[in-house]
C-alpha cells in the first residue's frame, strides 16, 4: 500500500508491541496520525483549493453533469484537493417553479450518481449544488463527493425572498429540520446539516450558501469557531452595479473575521438572464487577502485555484486568544472523516513576497505615512511626559541613525520645539570613512539642528591602555570598546544638557543581536525599535522622495546607497568600507524574510527555507539559503539576553521583540531543535 513508505521503525515496533485486538482501533489512529503528518510534512501546511464557474444550462442536469465533470478533471490534474462549484449547478439556480417538477429532482439526484460514479477513482473532494427533497420539502443544498461516496448534505440557512429573490416559493430553511437529520439519496443514507464539519487529511473544512454570507451572523462563523479552516460558499449572486464591490468587502472581512480561507463559487454564464444576469465570480481568500480570482462577465467556463496555508491560519487563531474565547461557546458539530488523500509534492502557485516588511501597491503612500507617524507620535509623547526640549542623536551617516534623526526633526516640529534643540553628535574612530562622515554633516546641516563631533579614537586608545588591549588586535573587544565609548558620550551629554539619548538600532539588529551590549544596544528611546532593516531602506528612500524632509533628498538617497557597516575597522587602502555587515551576518533581506516568518507565523525552519526559495528564485544558491537560515537561528536563540533589557520604544508592525509586549523568551532557551530541523534542509 501507498502508505507503507512513511511506516517508521517506531510505528513497527509500536504496533508489534500492542497487537491485541483491543487496541487494533488505536493501532489504526496512530498509523493515520503518521500518515496525515507526513502528508502536512510535504505539502508544508498548504491545502490545494479551486472555485470552478462551469456552463450551465437551466434545468439540463445531463450537460451540467457533463460540465462540472471537466472541471473536475482538470482540477485533479493540477493537484487540487477540493473543488467548490456554484449553487444549485446540477441544476441550474434560476430554475423557478420547475424546481416543483419531480422530473427535474430525479434528474438530478442521476446525475449526482452518475458524478459519485465519476470520482470514485479520484482523490479530489467535489463540492456541488443541488436541490434535494427532504420530508415533505425541498432544500438547497451543497453535497460533497469523494471516491463515489456523498460524505454530507450542507442545507442552505438564509433563504432570500426580497427584490429579485423568491427562494422561499420552493426551498426550506436548514434551521426547520433537525440539526442531526439524514436522508436517502443516491443509494445511500445522507447525514444532512447545517452544522457539519469535514475533517480532511490537513485541514477541516464547512460550507454555507450564498445568502447565508450576507446575515448579520452568518454560519461560516460558527463553523470557524467549530474548527473549520477553510470556508466554502456555493453562491449564485447576480450582477448589480456596485453589487461586487461590496461583496469582496464583504468577503474579505468574513475570512479576516473567521481567520480562515474563504471559497466563493457563484454561477455564471448558462444561467437564465430573463430578469437578473449571473457573471461568474469565483474567488479565494485567506485572512482578508485576496489570493486569486475569476474573471467576471465570462462566457467560458472557469477554474480558479490557489493554496491555502491552514499553517499560518491555525497560528493566527492561536496568538489571537479572543478567537479560542469565542470558540469555547460554541455549541458542538458534526464531524465528517474524508477519505486520507495520496500525498502529492507541492506546486505553489501564490506568490510570496520576498519583502514581506516593505509596502507595495496602492497603500505605499500611506502605510509609511502611518509608520512615520507612529515613530513620530510615540517620541513626541516621550518628549512631552520628559517636559524636555533636547534630545540627543548619534550619527553615523548610516541608514538607522538617519531615520532616527528624521523622526526626531519630525516630532519636533510637531511639539513646535526648536530643532536646534536636537543635538546630533558625529563620533569619528577607527573604522570611519569620509563618505559616512561627509553625508553625516550634510544632514546635520540641512536639516538645521546642532552638530557636535567628537573623535573617539584618543578615548579608546586609553582605554585599550587601561584594560591592555593591543590596539592591532581588531577582535570583539576593539570593536565593542568603540560602541561603548560612543553609547557613554551620548547618555552623559544627555546628563549635561537635559536631554535624553535618541536610540538608534532596529528590530532586525536586535533579532540578529547584532549590536553590542550596553553599547549601541541602549538608548532613553529607541524609535527604530519595531522598524526591521529592509523597512529602514524603504522609508529612508520614501522621505526623500516625498516628505517634507525631502530637502535632504540627494543625502540621503546617497545613504540608502552606501553599504551598511558599524565602521569598527579600518577602512581599506582606498578609504572604503572595509567591513560589511551583510557579509558577516549574512543579507538583511533574507533575514527580515526569516524574521518574519519564524516570529510573526512559528513555522518549522523547513517551510520558511521552502517559502525563502520561492520568494528569492535563483537570487540565493540552496547552500547560501541553508547557511544563512542556520547563522538566524543559531544568532537568534544566543542573543536573546540582550532583547531582555531593551529600552523602550514604539511597536511599529506585525513583528514586535519587546520583552514587555510581543516577544517573551528565556535567554537560555535551547536552539538544538530548530538547529537539527535546519540541517536536514
């Protein structure tokens, strides 16, 4: 059998040890445990999802059947695991008054038999809409399919009956049957429910119908409080103006609401267009994103796929403890078992942002609008509680303290304070460059504050002295003594002019530890604090090319330019940089991808290398990825001392490493597991 290979010796010795016919069911729910986790192992928590929009002709369940069948073979062949097709499309939703024709309900209830037959060597779970008499009534229903068999019945709650809605003339409400109720259908004794949940290899999934989304509280929101992941809508919503735009607001804060992923099937073309037209909206959401849609107005049939990454929706609900409070009122559902799918290698489809910190689109503007803003604000209160006109920056002519130095100008002039009230200090040492410094001054000047520079090699040379340091020796304790000596100016000019000391680093510096203890590390204030370093670039650029800071524009495009480094070592023979933070700790643009992933999502080392080779391409060979997704690891777990006592300052995004608010973490936390995962990449 298929699941013979992922038999470890571990399951083997597991079930030779209990062969007792007592205990053979539980034999059996170890051996599928294995089975599901290694299928979520290789698809990494992504479940493979269609809305299919196929041609419909009213009341012609034979061609539909005919219709809907292609697209499910196409789905399977492209991997999917579940297919979602529209309302009553065995049928045909705008049926009318042949919905009473007994002829027209056997003819589906064949063509249903007819697609049980059709999938019974198929892996893939179909979704799709028919009428089905229950007891004296009719009902709209959702019946999910898979290898020949119907696994459930999901009626329709909300029935319309409004402006061009007339569904209570012919079908029943789910709420007027019994929530445990079956019928006989297709040979076959049917639970029929509102409330069932149908638990697949890697994800549990419910369904509701059309108007059912358009309730106050709809039903995909007891289903999600129930466990489901994913949400299937079998719609059949005709066209108004302005009608989709609301429906994708609508849509899109259900599955933000719910934190799940949401498929919308509605019909298309075929439907009868005598009062209302139909044009084929099919779309996937996840958490309030839109992944893929169909094209509207088509007269073809459609398939609209995408992956859904139930990993990242669980993690979500669990960080979101209101979620679970709200789930543990829900009253309980009935669970339906899929048949376990053959594992299939995983073919992404969604792309993956490789800047996953960094704006894009449309909100460009305005998101880092809103980002200076809550820097801006959160000094400015600071500033403001202090009862203090001075503030103290240090600069480097380096990305971080220009941005600190720019929200700082900022905030001033938002108190109304004088900016020459804000000291920066250029600190030149060892490993200072003439293109740093010559960018630091201009700065300075443009922005109109008071300069101060203070060279430092002569304190450190002192230093090194005292504590017998060999000045030709540029190891850790060369460096860090410069860090420090800069952090002790600062904080004392601080004392002598009544200010406070403006922190500089950010949350990628502080994720890698790369900063020096007591040094660097500590401020009165640290505005970077949430901004991630591929974030620092970004608004560093924006403000010159759209603030009004942008006076400063050929400075400081010429800083996002120049290559990050602390400056510890002496520069080159040619006066360049010589010591570049990249090659030592590796790209800031795969570690704020790392970053990211592992803190905003805690997923396994595996699925964010997985995600980091779709995201980069060819740009990072797999050795380079796995060597640098190593150095986090191994940097994170060892540096988390140093996050333990950081001063404070303002949560900026999603990802935030204060040791008061988002990231509490033992600094003696053990790296092994995360470090032997990496490994075996």
């Amino acid at each position: 059998m298929w699941f013979s290979k992922i038999k470890s010796k571990k399951t083997t010795q597991y079930l030779r040890k209990r062969p007792s016919k007592e205990t053979m069911q539980d034999n059996l729910h170890y051996l599928c445990a294995q089975i599901r986790r290694k299928g979520k192992m290789m698809n990494y928590g992504f479940v493979k999802i269609a809305a299919g929009v196929p041609e419909v002709h009213v009341a012609n369940p034979k061609y539909n059947l005919q219709s809907i069948q292609s697209l499910i073979i196409q789905a399977e062949g492209h991997g999917v695991e579940i297919i979602c097709l529209p309302e009553l499309s065995l049928t045909g939703y705008t049926c009318g008054d042949l919905f009473g024709q007994q002829l027209l309900l056997d003819e589906a209830e064949m063509s249903l038999i007819q697609l049980m037959n059709f999938t019974r060597s198929l892996d893939i779970i179909s979704i799709v809409g028919l009428p089905v008499p229950f007891q004296g009534a009719l009902l709209n229903c959702a019946a999910v399919i898979q290898k020949g068999k119907i696994l459930g019945l999901v009626p329709k709650t909300f029935i319309p009956n409004y402006n061009e809605f007339y569904e209570r003339r012919w079908f029943t409400s789910a709420s007027e049957i019994p929530a445990d109720a079956s019928v006989w259908l297709c040979g076959q004794q049917v639970q029929i429910s509102s409330r069932l949940l149908f638990r697949a290899s890697n994800c549990t999934f419910g369904i509701e119908l059309c108007e059912d989304l358009w309730a106050p509280i709809p039903p995909s929101s007891h289903l999600a409080l129930g466990g489901a992941d994913i949400i299937f809508n079998l719609s059949a919503s005709n066209d108004v103006v302005g009608k989709r735009a609301y429906l994708n607001n609508l849509l899109t804060q259900q599955s933000a609401r719910c934190i799940c992923g949401y498929v919308y099937a509605a019909a298309g073309f075929g439907e009868s267009s005598q009062d209302a037209v139909f044009s084929s909206k099919a779309m996937i959401l996840e958490n309030g994103v839109l992944l893929a849609e169909g094209k509207t107005h088509s007269l073809q049939p459609q398939l609209v796929e995408s992956e859904i990454d139930v990993e990242r929706l669980r993690a979500e609900r669990r960080m979101k403890t209101t979620f679970a409070a709200n789930a543990a009122t829900e009253s309980s559902f009935i669970v339906v078992d899929t048949e376990l799918l053959s594992p299939r290698e995983l073919e992404l489809t969604r792309p993956v942002n490789p800047y996953p910190f960094v704006p894009t689109g449309r909100d460009l503007d305005e998101r880092c609008e809103e980002i200076f803003a809550i820097q801006t604000e959160g000094l400015a209160k600071r500033l403001s509680h202090i009862g203090t006109q001075t503030a103290v920056v240090g600069i480097s002519g380096g990305l971080d303290s220009t941005l600190a130095l720019l929200v700082t100008v900022r905030a001033f002039d938002l108190l109304g304070y004088d900016r020459h009230g804000i000291i920066g200090v250029t600190m030149p040492g060892f490993g200072t460059t003439d293109r740093t410094h010559s960018n630091a001054v201009a700065l300075m000047t443009t922005l109109g504050i008071t300069q101060r520079e203070i060279n430092i090699s002569k304190a450190v040379l002192q230093h090194f002295e005292d504590i017998g340091q060999d000045p030709a020796n540029h190891d850790i304790t060369y460096e860090n003594s410069q860090a420090r000596e800069r952090t002790q100016i600062l904080m004392d000019l601080a004392n002598k002019e009544n200010g406070i000391v403006i922190g500089t680093g950010d949350l990628s510096e502080l994720a890698l530890g790369w900063c020096t203890y007591n040094g660097d590390h500590m401020s009165m204030y640290g505005v970077n604090a949430g901004v991630p370093k591929t974030l620092v670039r970004h608004l560093v650029k924006w403000t010159a090319q759209t603030d009004e800071l942008s006076v400063a524009k050929d400075i400081l495009l010429d800083i996002v330019d120049t290559p990050i480094s602390p400056e510890l070592i002496p520069a080159d023979e040619n006066g360049e940089i010589a010591q570049k933070t990249e090659d030592l700790v590796g790209p800031y643009e795969l570690h704020d991808f790392f970053i990211y992933y592992a803190l905003r999502w805690g997923f396994h080392p595996a699925k964010i290398f997985f995600l980091a080779q779709r995201a980069f391409g060819n740009a990072y060979p797999v050795n380079i990825l796995k060597k640098w997704l190593i150095n986090f690891y191994r940097r994170f777990f060892g540096q988390q001392f140093k996050r333990s006592c950081l001063p404070d300052g303002p949560k900026v995004g999603s990802v935030s490493l204060s040791p008061r608010g988002d990231w509490r973490m033992p600094s003696d936390a053990c790296r092994d597991a995360w470090l032997a995962e990496c490994e075996t990449l």
